[in-house]
C-alpha cells in the first residue's frame, strides 16, 4: 500500500510519479495517491487541498488523452523526452535512444514494449531505480544531461492545458523532487 510517510527522499516516491503518469487504469491507486500527493505536498511544502475529493476514474482517463494523446487537431503535453529535445518533435528520436543508454549502463531495459524510453513514467521509474541502488553519479548525469533539460518544458506546457488538479499537483511534486535531489548532488 502506498504510504507518504518520508518518500519524498526515496525511490518509493518516484514509483509513485511513475505510475501517476501511466493511463489511470485503478481506482485504488487514485485514491491512495491522493493521500500520497497531499503527503509528498506537505513535504516539498506545495500548497495542496487535500478537503477536495480524488479524482473519478472515468474522468481521469479522459484527461490523460486529453493531455497526452497526441491528435493532429489540438496541442497537448506529450510525455516524452524526444517531443521536446529533437527539431522534430517527433516520438522516438535520439532523446529515446540516449534515454536507453543511461539504462543500460547499469543493466536494466524499460518494462513497456508498448511505450517509448523516454515516456516520462520510465524515466521516473529509472530515476527511482538509481536512488534505490545508490547510483548517485549517474543519477546527477541522467538528471543534468537528460531529464531536467526537457522535463520542465513538457510540465510548463501541461499547465498551460489547464489539467485537472490530480495532474497539476504530480507535476508540481515531480518537478519539486527533481530539484531536490539534483541540488543535493543526487544523493
């Protein structure tokens, strides 16, 4: 079961981003994460309303197309590295393939065979990884030579879609925690 107690330092906390960013497929977890969020918040000190009530299902898989679908007729936040560090803008440019190598250099390959690497979801899943194995230095590279050059990028355009507070507050925490630990060096 999810708990918010301390993760804000670990790598359970970026399993939590993780799956946040994942097509909602589970309600449970939606409700736990609603704690977890309002946790993570008071951590990181974010404002977060925890009176609200969590999101519905239904309507939380109708914002993650909403947002991250992408559609020839309308503007989204797409959760990829490649979408914001390639000319093109196009999924599976040279950002997946960099995204893969860091990967690699300590063995492990993306879980998703249906999803790019450079999905937001397993770069912050890899990044709980490296905290969990202690990988500082090659955490402190992903973050500065990878992560951190496209992630505030998508986030800054995912709130200007104006999405509902599920996906504004995992945002916010991601980005929270990100400078946190890049600032401690990636211990």
């Amino acid at each position: 079961m999810l708990s918010s107690e301390s993760m804000s330092g670990n790598g359970e906390a970026f399993r939590f981003l993780a799956n946040g960013f994942l097509y909602p497929e589970d309600g449970d977890f939606i409700d736990a994460g609603w704690r977890v969020l309002s946790g993570l918040s008071h951590d990181l000190s974010l404002p977060f309303d925890l009176q609200m009530d969590p999101p519905d299902l239904i309507e939380l898989q109708a914002e993650y197309i909403r947002l991250f679908i992408s559609t020839p007729t309308r503007q989204l936040a797409p959760p990829y590295a490649s979408c914001y560090l390639s000319r093109s803008r196009l999924l599976n440019q040279e950002a997946a393939q960099e995204a893969l190598n860091y990967y690699r250099e300590v063995g492990v390959e993306p879980k998703s065979s249906t999803e790019p690497p450079d999905h937001i979801a397993t770069e912050l899943a890899f990044v709980a990884h490296l905290i969990d194995h202690g990988h500082v230095t090659l955490l402190s590279r992903f973050l500065e030579g990878h992560l951190l050059k496209w992630y505030p990028r998508f986030f800054s355009l995912l709130l200007q879609l104006e999405p509902p507070l599920w996906y504004r507050q995992l945002g916010k925490v991601t980005g929270a925690l990100l400078e946190k630990i890049h600032q401690k060096g990636g211990h």
